[in-house]
C-alpha cells in the first residue's frame, strides 16, 4: 500500500478520520554535502516535515516525517549542516510527494485549471486552480531538433483581433513552437534562428508568411497547401453559380416574383432611364431619395434578373404530399385549400393549415423537386459526381447546360478538382487550367488565376510534392479546445506552455 514510500522507514500508520496518518523517519545512512559531496552521517538535529502523499481508499495519506539535519566533515565547506532530501520522493520546499505531484501536473495538463482542481478534489486530493496551474507550468518542455519539415499556420487569440503563429512538423504534427503574434518579422526572426535545417515550409495562402520564409530560407521550398486551394476555388464558384442565377434557375418550378423582385426592377428602369436621359449619378440619388452607392450598385448591373437568386426552403412537413397535391391541383386548378388540407390530413399530414398554405403559395407544389438555391447548385458542382445519387446527376445536368459558362464551370471545377491528387505534371496541368478559365467569361474565377499566378511557385510544390498542412490544421483544433478550456483567462505564456507539452 506504502510502497511509494520505500526510502523511507515507516514507523506507525492511523486512522486520522479524513486522513491516513503515516509517521516516518529517514534511515540512516551517509548522505552527501549538496556543495562538496562528502559523504556524513553526523547528526546535528532533526526537523519535522508534513506531506501529502496519494490518497488510499478515497482518504488523504499524511506523512509526518522526521529528517536528520547533518553535519559536513570538510572544515572548509561552505555548508557546515544541510538538511537531507530525500531523491525521487520530496524535493525541496514540497510539501507534496513527487508521484502525487506527478499525477496532479498530468490531470491538470489535460483538464487546466478549475476542472483539474474539481476532479482532483473528488480524487481525494484538494488543491486550488492557481496550484494546478504552478504545477503545468513545470513541467518541462521536450526539446527537440527542428524537422526538414514544417508547417505554419495562425490561430486567433482574440478572433479579428489578436492572432498567433504555431510551427509545427509536417510530417508528424508534433508541436514545435508557438509565436506570439502573425507578423513576417516575427516568424523571419525564429527560421534565422532555427530553421537551418529547414528544406520544406507548407502553409496557406498568407502573404505575410510567404514573405518571412522567402527572407529566412530563400532555399526552402514552400508549399501551398490543397485544401485552402480548394477552398478559395469553392467560393468563387459558389459566386459565378450566384451571378448565373438567371440562366439556371429556369429549371425551377415557376413562382411568383416577390416584392424585394418587384422593387429591384422599378428602381433598376428608373435608374437606367434618368442615366440615358444624360443625369448624373448625384443627380438621380436626389432625385430617387436613395443612397449615391444604391444608384452606383444598379447602375453597373446590365440586367435586373442578374439579382433574381432562387430562394432557400427548408423540408416542411407538407413534402412526403407534394404528388398527391400536384395531381389534384392539375384535376381541378380551383381546388379550394380547405379540401386539400383534409385529403392530406387522412394520408398522415400532421402539420398546420397555415404551413400548407405557404407552401402552395410558393409554387413548391408544381415543381418535380424543390427549388433549387444557388448553394445547393455549387454543391452539386463541387461534389465528386461518384458520391452524387441519380437525381442529383440529372439535375446537375441540367444546371450544367444551362448557359456557355455553366458549361465551362462544371468542366473547370472538374479538371481542378484533378490536378489535388499530387502528380508529376500538374504544374503543366494547372497552366492550361489558367489559360482556360482566362479565357471564359468567369471574372469571379479570374480572379482566383490571378491570385494563383502570384503564389506560382508554393501552388506547383502543392500539387506536385506529396507535403500539406493537415497536421497543422489538426493542431490548431486541438488549441481550441484547449484555449476553451481556459476560458480565455490564461496569459499568452501558459497557452504557449501548454501548447507544446506532448
């Protein structure tokens, strides 16, 4: 039971109510001078200690302990009596035994400060959060050599105000360092340090970063990583698909245009004839009582229905009862909706009145299928057509060949969506992917080559070198959870710490 207490001679154990009560000696034998390491066992007192040792059957275990204060042989020792300590059991000044300090430092490096000090209060061994927290910060820090390499990526200490830099081995995801802040000096500073033996750096987009690895390691390799390339990619499509809402949402159901569509169209006539009689755009805002920037915003639109963007539904109850509404709603266009609502009520319909007369109202009920958003469009685009079901395929088809540029959307994300798999080759690839989607009327996407053309070299070794910064990524989920497990009240310093233990 006392077995951790080995080094020591155990003397009398009782029943302390709460608390076991362990009273102990030292044994005697020599002991070395902490200065000179002359071995002594010249006794010149005794003192007292108190200590805390593991709990026993959910009780406290208090070890009253008598320590010898020794006497130094060597005349010219600077310590002429020490008292002896007893290694790998109490440390100095601990009123605690190293293997309760143990367990305590790994509960609280998993749990941080109030839980560990709630958790390690049920186990028997009460101590504070601010306790907790001395003992995490003591524990040492693993020291390691700087991978080959890397990745580097930012986390938000405070989301849009401060944000941190993490490093970490791209191969492995170990932790290697924690910068306090996402600036190119900072981040060119610890590479010059060190980063020497650094051959690889992946990271995102950042220009900042990419500027501080060109200035540290003009040698390195940088590598862009594919996800944040398929990601930027995701949302101009998702803005083209967006734009192009006029061509594809013909495959809709037909529905009623709507006020917001009503007053977009008056505002856009009246705008476009006050500009073709020769007025200035100042001038209309007067004379419209609208804002300079409105009439600037429908000035620059060719067409109103570029606006007109399919509205989002959400399944209702009334959507298992679409075919049986669509059918009598074809039999009889008079059909009164107080006859509907009880037909479908017999089937099993359980929602209310108001509810079936919205949907009818919407023209959810003429339609083969719901209507299409423009979000649900760029997921069918996006996805692998592999993973699409049937219906899916065909409506996919169809919002395809709605227009030139749908075409030449779907085939761009496609052959994008190619050049993620690592290959030798896809640089060349990539080049004609640029020169394709140039040359369409995609300015959305444009803008997406053009941003590629200025990181050329990172995006290459992304889709050519088998490195990423998925790791990285993953750590910085974990630093989440950390930094909501210290609710925010932990310095910079303890995050850091905490960040980089194993």
């Amino acid at each position: 039971m006392f077995s951790g207490l080995s080094a020591l001679v155990i003397e009398d154990v009782a029943d302390g109510g709460d608390a076991v009560v362990v009273s102990a000696r030292t044994r005697d034998v020599a002991v070395p001078c902490p200065v000179c390491g002359t071995p002594t066992a010249k006794v010149h007192g005794y003192h007292g200690r108190t200590v805390t040792d593991v709990p026993v059957d959910g009780r406290q275990v208090v070890v009253r302990l008598r320590v010898r204060r020794l006497v130094c042989p060597v005349s010219g020792c600077r310590r002429q009596t020490f008292r002896e300590q007893i290694p790998g059991l109490l440390e100095r000044h601990q009123r605690r035994t190293v293997r309760l300090v143990g367990q305590i430092s790994q509960v609280t490096r998993e749990l941080c400060g109030r839980a560990a000090a709630r958790l390690a209060g049920l186990l028997a061994v009460p101590i504070s959060r601010s306790t907790a927290l001395r003992y995490l910060r003591r524990l040492p820090l693993p020291q390691q050599a700087v991978p080959r390499v890397i990745g580097v990526d930012d986390f938000a200490l405070r989301r849009r105000h401060r944000y941190a830099t993490i490093i970490t081995d791209a191969e492995t995801g170990r932790r290697i360092a924690v910068l306090p802040d996402r600036e190119a000096g900072t981040l060119e500073s610890w590479l010059r340090e060190h980063g020497s033996g650094v051959e690889v750096v992946c990271r995102d987009g950042s220009a900042t970063y990419a500027e501080a690895v060109r200035r540290a390691l003009p040698d390195a390799v940088q590598v862009s990583d594919r996800w944040h390339l398929w990601h930027n990619l995701c949302d101009k499509v998702q803005l083209e698909v967006r734009a192009h809402a006029g061509c594809w949402a013909t495959i809709n159901p037909p529905r009623p245009g709507g006020v917001r569509e009503q007053t977009t169209l008056e505002r856009w006539n009246k705008i476009h004839d006050l500009l073709g009689q020769g007025v200035g755009l100042l001038d209309c805002s007067r004379r419209l009582n609208l804002a300079l920037n409105t009439v600037k915003r429908y000035a620059r639109m060719p067409e109103p229905q570029a606006l007109r963007i399919a509205p989002t539904y959400r399944p209702t109850l009334v959507d298992p009862y679409r075919d049986h509404l669509r059918r009598r709603r074809a039999e009889d266009p008079a059909v009164p909706v107080t006859h509907l609502l009880e037909e479908i009520r017999e089937l099993g319909y359980t929602g209310s009145a108001n509810l079936l007369v919205r949907y009818l109202n919407q023209g959810r009920a003429e339609g083969d299928r719901p209507v299409t958003t423009p979000r649900h469009a760029s997921r069918l685009l996006l996805t692998d057509p592999d993973n699409l079901r049937p219906k899916e395929t065909t409506l996919l088809e169809k919002i395809a060949a709605a227009c030139p540029e749908m075409t030449a959307l779907a085939d761009l994300v496609r052959r994008f969506a190619a050049l993620l798999k690592p290959a030798e080759g896809n640089d060349v690839k990539l080049t004609e992917w640029i020169n394709t989607a140039r040359a369409v009327d995609l300015p959305h996407l444009r803008s997406l080559t053009n941003g590629l053309e200025i990181d050329r070299a990172a995006v290459h070794a992304g889709l050519t070198l088998p490195y990423h910064n998925g790791r990285t990524e993953g750590v910085n989920t974990r630093t989440k959870r950390i930094m909501r497990q210290m609710h925010g009240r932990a310095g910079f310093d303890l995050l850091r710490h905490r960040i980089l233990l194993p």
